[in-house]
C-alpha cells in the first residue's frame, strides 16, 4: 500500500517539473483548477524492477466539483517515489479538448431540479417498539435468530464473524467463522499509453475501509439505523477515526417471507402470510471516483445475501469527438460516448470474498451437486428426459474450481460430513450466485495474473491464515506470485477439513448516457442458504403481523 505521504510526494514531484506545468499551460488550465489524483500503476514487467512507481493523472475542477468528468487526456506522470524523481512523462492527449462542466454537477444544492416537486412522498419505516436488535460490546449483533460479530477493516472494510443461528432447541450453531471481501479487481479495457495500467486492486491499494467515508442518514441508511464507528492506524501510527462507517438496521421492504392461500372450492379458507424482515449491515466505499456498497443481509430463514452495488462517478476518457456521428475511427473508441468529448471506458470489477464457512463445526466439506439430463428407455413413460441430481464431495482444490455454466448447471454445497438432519441429509449451506461476469482477459496478461482469482468464479481452500486476500497481501506493483490462484495451484486436500469458500463477483460495465454525471447504483449479489441444515421450514412459527401492532398513523392526503 502507498501512504499518503508517497502520494503527496508523488504529487509535489509532478507539479514542480516544468515540462508538465508547460503542457498545463498550454492546455489553458489555471493551476487553481487543477486536481491530479495518483492511480496505481499495476504491475508490467522489469522496467519497474526496483523502483516503487505512482502514475499521476489530473483534471480540472473549474465550475465543477466532478472534475472526474474532465479529465486531461493523454497526460500521464510516472513517479519513482522514493527517488522522488519523474521516470515518464506522456503527453499525447494535446489535441483533445477537456469535456465542459455544464451538467456534472451533482450536489442537491446546486441542482437545477432541486425546487422541483419529489416524484415519490416522504417515506420511513415504522418501528414503534423501536428495533429488535442489540448491539453488545460495539461489535456483537444480536438480531432474531441471529448472532455475529461486526468489525471494521482498513483493508476489507467489514468483517462478519463467529456468525450463529438458533436452531430450535435454542442451541446457536454455526454458519461462518468469517466473510469479508478479499479484494477488489477493476481492470480497463483500453490499452493506449494512459490507460493501459489501469487495472486497480482496491481493497489492498487502498482500502475499503480506509475509503469508506461516513454514511448519510435517512439516505445512505434508513431511520432507526446503528452506526459504528472504524478506528484505524494512520500510516504514521496514529488512530483515525472514521465516523458512521457501517450502518445496521431492520429492512421491511414490503417482501413476503412465505405464504400460501387455499382455493375456497376444497372447503378451506386459510389465507397464511409472513412479511419478510431482515437485518442489514452497510457500508459504502468512495474509491476515488467509484462508489462500492457492501450490504450483508441475514434472513430469519438462516439465508445470508451478500450485495455489492456499484455507483459514483465514471472513470472516463477525454476524446475530440462530440457526438457519434463524426466519429472517423471506430478504434478510438474504447467504450461509450457518454457526454460531448467524455468516453465512458469498458471495463470489469470483481470483488473475491472469502467465506470462511464452519457449519456446525470447524471440518466441512464441499459438494457439487450436478443437474444431470437423463433419458427414459424406449416405452418406459411418455417422458423422453428429465433431471437429476448428482452429488459428487469434493477431494482436491482442483474438484472445487467452478466456472458458473447455465446448460451445466450445479448447486454447491459446504457441509458438514459428521452432523447430519433428523432424516439423515448432511447439514449444510449452498452457495447461490446470482448476477455475475466472468474474466475474458488472456491468462498471460499482466493484470489478470494479478487478477488470477477471478480465473474461477468459486475456489475453495483449506484454511492457512496466511491466505486472506485473494490478490496477496502485498499488491501495489505486486507480479501475482501470491494469488488465491497460485496457493490453489498446489491442489490440497479440503475433504473434511476447516475450509475457506471463494466467490467471485464479477460485472462488466459497457457505460451509456445515463451513467453520467453520476451513476444510478447497479446491483448484484449471491447468497448462502441452508440445505438440510434445519428439521424444517425454520419460519414456520413466525408470527403475522397484526393492524394492532402498528400505531395508527393517517396519512395527510387521501388517495
Ligand atoms: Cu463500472
């Protein structure tokens, strides 16, 4: 990781070099405006052997405070911090105009829908014996059925522990030692001289927590949220604070958490409904320009959904072309015009989280359950095919790297091999993904050795506490020689053992018009749910909700 003292240095050394305040000059930007932000410079052979490299890049925040939508193209400083020396200047960008600012403002303040009417009314959720669940010493969450323990990471961000569900003899038994997002892959897809380097590693660059800054309420968070601080150490030792970092609070969201209503022609008239309540924890980091929200939303189900919702600003390319009609060389572009002379790039993330699962118990293993298509024989049913389910246990890391395949399609179990249900199923949790993206890069190319983690969508590995994050621990200019990838490569035995589960989730991002100024949050997550790991439906006894619960409220208007 850089401190913030080998970015300030990298900074002063850029900005007293007089080839570089030349070409600001040239380019008519006043020095006032001018903000330049070092991204990391990713790892490309012996060149930077020995040399601890920041790249510098700026905008101009003139009449805007999202100069990310102004950049000054082509016009890239690589430092040698410690030397406090410039190894490159490129400037190849001369000709390209820097976007205006009209319409990237973003601010409430100075918006000029700010005076307009809201397209929805005011709106909370109401709790009138307030919320249901405590937090003890700081850190332990006790909710429903649940109980975890909750720490802010500088890396991470956050970090659930020690996670347990009441069964229903009143005994908590275990889900998961621990679950965190390992690391955070962001490569563009553009391999001019500027941009070609970008390929970020977020969570060991520079922190989810480090870049989490305080959540807003009643925005970022609903009312009755609890908010927790994270206390860090600085670079130089020292304890920061960062405020309201993480949020928990209770979500109602108008879900059904199981129903079932009975045709009144059999004679029955039962309507049954449960609403679906669940506890969240957030937090969101501000990763330079990007946005990342983490939410981990546990269900009284035993279900545990792991969100990551992406927003903030684009990381954009300046261009000469204003519009896609005078465009002469399709090769310039490199992602979408998103506004006069701003390139929104192409790019993916991926976020690797490392699922320490322990499900009753510290040995567990890994199962592959495969839908198979099989055939009837010839006048056996009028069915020519149907599916089955075809369980096959895991012995080596090499049996548990999946590539997620919708017309080979499995579920994947972590278990526990010496606890087994009433009826004898072994107790365990599935993984289930959801929205995700694989990495096409070549496997040779630079950032995708870094990246390798992100070569399976699931890994699974016996637990080493020195392997916690998926793109090593140490990965500014790191070569990739300690990746999730490379620790797999020895292929352990993970047959009932204490075992990590690895998920990757991935998005591509082709930007359009509407991720600008500032993008609407894209979602997508995964979750892990018990499989067998109960006698039942575990919400069977849960209570309805009943109108003399609620206060009564009447709204102000009539519909
Ligand atoms: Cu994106």
């Amino acid at each position: 990781m850089f401190t913030v003292d080998d970015l300030t240095t990298a900074l002063q050394v850029t900005l007293s070099d007089l080839e570089f305040n030349k070409s600001i000059i040239a380019r008519g930007v006043d020095f006032n405006d001018l903000i330049c932000a070092p991204p990391s410079s990713g790892w490309f052979g012996a060149d930077e052997e020995g040399k601890r490299i920041v790249k510098v890049e700026c905008f101009s925040s003139q009449n805007t405070p999202n100069f990310y939508m102004r950049p000054i193209e082509g016009l890239t400083v690589t430092v040698d911090v410690d030397r406090k020396e410039i190894v490159k200047i490129t400037d190849t960008g001369r000709g390209i105009p820097i976007p205006k600012a009209t319409n990237t403002d973003y601010r409430y303040t100075s918006s000029p829908f700010s005076d307009m009417t809201p397209l929805t009314n005011p709106m909370s959720m109401e709790q009138p014996k307030g919320p249901s669940f405590t937090v003890e010493n700081g850190h332990i969450v006790k909710w429903a059925n649940w109980v975890f323990h909750l720490k802010p990471d500088i890396r991470a961000g956050m970090i659930i522990s020690q996670a347990k569900i009441r069964a229903e003899n009143g005994e908590y038994r275990s889900v998961m030692y621990k679950g965190f997002a390992s690391e955070l892959f962001v490569p563009y897809m553009d391999p001019d001289e500027s941009w070609y380097f970008k390929s970020y590693m977020d969570a060991g660059e520079f922190g989810l927590g480090a870049t989490a800054m305080a959540l807003l309420e009643l925005n970022d968070c609903p009312r009755h949220a609890y908010y927790m601080d994270g206390v860090f150490a600085s670079a130089d030792g020292r304890p920061v604070i960062q405020p309201n970092m993480i949020c928990i609070f209770e979500r109602y969201s108008g879900d059904i958490g199981w129903r079932h209503s009975e045709i009144p022609v059999l004679g029955f008239d039962i309507r049954e409904s449960r609403p679906k309540v669940t506890l969240v924890a957030r937090m969101a980091a501000s990763v330079g320009n990007y946005d990342y929200i983490f939410d981990w939303e546990f269900q009284t189900d035993g279900l545990i959904r792991i969100k990551v919702g992406l927003t903030g600003m684009l990381m954009v390319k300046g261009t000469p072309y204003e519009n896609i009609y005078n465009i002469f060389n399709a090769n310039d572009m490199t992602g979408t015009l998103v506004s006069e002379n701003v390139i929104g790039v192409v790019h993916d993330h991926f976020v690797s989280f490392h699922l320490d699962m322990d499900i009753d118990g510290a040995n567990n293993s890994f199962a592959k359950v495969n839908l198979v298509k099989e055939n009837t024989l010839p006048g056996q049913s009028p069915r020519r095919s149907y599916l089955k389910a075809k369980r096959k246990v895991a012995k080596t890391e090499n049996d548990a790297k999946i590539k997620l395949k919708l017309y080979d399609p499995s579920e994947f179990h972590v278990f526990n091999p010496s606890k087994r249900s009433r009826l004898g199923n072994p107790t365990g949790y599935k993984i289930i993904p959801g929205g995700n993206a694989a990495s096409l890069l070549d496997l040779d190319d630079p950032p995708q050795i870094r990246g390798a983690f992100t070569n399976n969508q699931i890994w699974v590995t016996p637990h080493n506490k020195t392997e916690e994050w998926a793109g090593g621990l140490l990965v500014s200019q790191s070569k990739g020689d300690d990746t999730l990838a490379v620790w797999s490569a020895r292929n352990r035995e993970i047959e009932n053992k204490d075992i990590v589960l690895w998920y990757t989730l991935g998005f591509h991002h082709i930007p359009c018009q509407e991720d600008f100024p500032v993008m609407p949050t894209v979602s997508s997550s995964f979750e892990l749910k018990p499989v067998n790991f109960f006698d039942r439906n575990p919400i069977m006894g849960a209570t309805p909700t009943f109108q003399k619960d609620l206060p009564v409220c009447s709204a102000s208007r009539s519909y």
